[in-house]
C-alpha cells in the first residue's frame, strides 16, 4: 500500500551478501572441539561428587576406630571468672555421667580463643568443638553442654537416649518451622535419622544451643568453620553466636540437610519459671539448664545451681547404693 512504513524489513528471496553460508564446511567449522567441553564435565563431575559427599550420611564405622575411643565426648567453657566451686560441681557433674558410659569431657577456658576485639566470650563454644575434634579425631559424637547446666539424669547413656536412630528418629520434630514461631524455614519432614548431624532443641524463643550434639567428620569442620566466619563475629546479633547459628540454619541448605530439631526436655530442659510447659524442668529430666542467670544481673548462677547440686548428689548416692 503506497505511503504504509512497515515495521521490519521486507523479506528477500535473494541471499543477503552478508548472510552465513550454510555449507557443510562452514556448519563443520562451527562444532565444538571434544577437547573445549572437557572443563565443564570435570566440573560438572566435581559438583557432583562434593553434593553427593556433603548430604551423604558421615556415619564413621566403629571398626575403624581405635579400643578405647569415646562414643561421645562432653565440652564445657569455662569462664575464668567463675568461682573454683562452681567449676568444681561442674567438672564433678560431668564427669561422674562420662565415667559412668564410657565419654570423655573437655573443658577449654573462653579466653583460649582468639574472638577478635569485643566480641563475646561466649562465640568461645564454637572453637572449642573445633579443638575438641582435634583432640578426639576418632569420637562420632560431640556434646556441647553449657556451664549453666547440670546433667541430673544419669541413668541412659546420650547415645541411648538420642543418638540411636531408633529413639531419634521418632522424636525428631519435623515440617516445623525452624525457628519458633513463625519462620517460614521448615525443618525436613523426610530426613533419616542416620543422616543427621546437628542436633539440638527450639525454645520459647528460638533455637536452644546450650545443649547440642555434633557428629565429628568432614561435615562438622565446614560446619564449625562456616559458623565461625569472621563476618559473622563481627556482625552484632543481638545473642552473638546463637543467632548466627540461628541465621545459618535458616538460610544455608547444607546445614539444614544435617538438622534435626527435638522437644526441649529431652536434652534441654530449663530450670526458669517463665520457659514456658514445653521446656520447663521437672524431676526426672536429661538436663537442668538455668538458663540466662549469666547475663541476669538480677540472678546468681551459683545460687541457682546449689539446690541442685544437692539433689543430683542425693540422686548420685541413692544410684550407687542400689
């Protein structure tokens, strides 16, 4: 139509000058050589194999470790500040349950450890699982129990009463959000207990790390390290190292293939009033944890531990006599 522009060129039926020849020459000139492709299928490989390594269960055989090794090895920090007492019913506590099943314990202090400037002492927790898998390169099993708690139920051993995949299993808290309340990260509804390397519990606020248990291995040092990132040191969560892991579980995939969240009471019950049905300590209980009294000027962890510490010997004395 005369004067109509249209949008595009008009197509020609006569070749462009410029246009690519099309002849099986030229389309041979155009295949890639064998030899260009060969870096991406050495990735592609290697990518493979490190997903196929990190999500594979880390389960070490127990036939290759030495005679003799713990099962499970029970790390505590120490603040120096802390009176020579309350350190002593710590180690006493500790001590008497890893006896009594056959662990080890490790007590490093918070000031072994390079935390960069005004970071707080208690980010000493995680390169103190650090040292103790080095310590103990051949143990399956770390424990991480706060100084701020007692172990008042001696009787099972942690493998009997949690580490087993036939207790842990059942009890694992799964399609749940990760941290209580409302995160909109769920744990995994599918993970096998054999899988699992990182356990610990949720409270009324989030994620109770001062009770949780580490299987050793490859996995375990990325882990530590990763949680241990400077950035995240020098970062100001408001609870230092427990929001770090709290943001790491949520946000890192790796760590929450590995997760397995339980009911509080199983390995951390708390001895406070205000922790909620779910959490609070009753007789009977893994742990008494008087949770908080460190960073309460209001409350005296010594004095919280002292009642304590007096029923647990009473529980100590009535076990041995029978």
């Amino acid at each position: 139509m005369p004067g109509m522009q249209f949008p595009y060129p008009r197509k020609s039926s006569t070749a462009s000058a410029f246009a690519p020849r099309t002849t099986s020459r030229s389309y041979g000139g155009r295949r890639r050589n064998p030899r260009s492709l060969a870096p991406y299928l050495v990735g592609g490989v290697a990518l493979i194999w490190f997903l196929v390594w990190l999500f594979a269960g880390s389960t070490s055989s127990r036939a290759s470790r030495p005679p003799g090794t713990p099962e499970v090895v029970i790390v505590t920090t120490l603040d120096p500040k802390l009176s020579e007492s309350y350190k002593t019913n710590i180690k006493e506590n500790r001590e008497y349950y890893a006896h009594k099943h056959g662990y080890a314990t490790f007590y490093p202090n918070t000031t072994d450890y390079d935390l960069m400037p005004n970071v707080p002492q208690s980010w000493a927790t995680v390169p103190a699982l650090r040292h103790a898998m080095t310590k103990y390169p051949h143990t399956p099993w770390l424990w991480y129990l706060t100084s701020t708690a007692l172990i008042m139920n001696t009787k099972d051993s942690v493998y009997d009463r949690v580490l087993d995949p036939a207790k842990l299993g059942p009890m694992m808290i799964t399609d749940a959000p990760v941290v209580p309340p409302d995160s909109v990260i769920k744990t995994f509804s599918h993970l096998k207990p054999e899988r699992v390397d990182l356990i610990l519990s949720p409270d009324r606020e989030g994620l109770a790390g001062g009770s949780l248990l580490v299987r050793s291995g490859d996995w375990a040092k990325f882990f530590l390290d990763a949680w241990y990132d400077p950035l995240y040191r020098s970062y100001n969560f408001q609870k230092a190292e427990g929001h770090a892991l709290e943001h790491m579980v949520q946000w890192h995939g790796t760590v929450l293939a590995k997760l397995a969240l339980i009911p509080q009471r199983i390995i951390n019950s708390y001895t406070s009033s205000n922790s909620g049905e779910a959490g609070q300590y009753q007789e009977g209980d893994f742990i008494a944890n008087f949770h908080g009294c460190a960073r309460d000027s209001s409350r005296n962890c010594e004095q919280e531990m002292a009642p304590l510490m007096v029923r647990w010997r009473e529980l100590k004395d009535h076990a041995m006599r029978r």
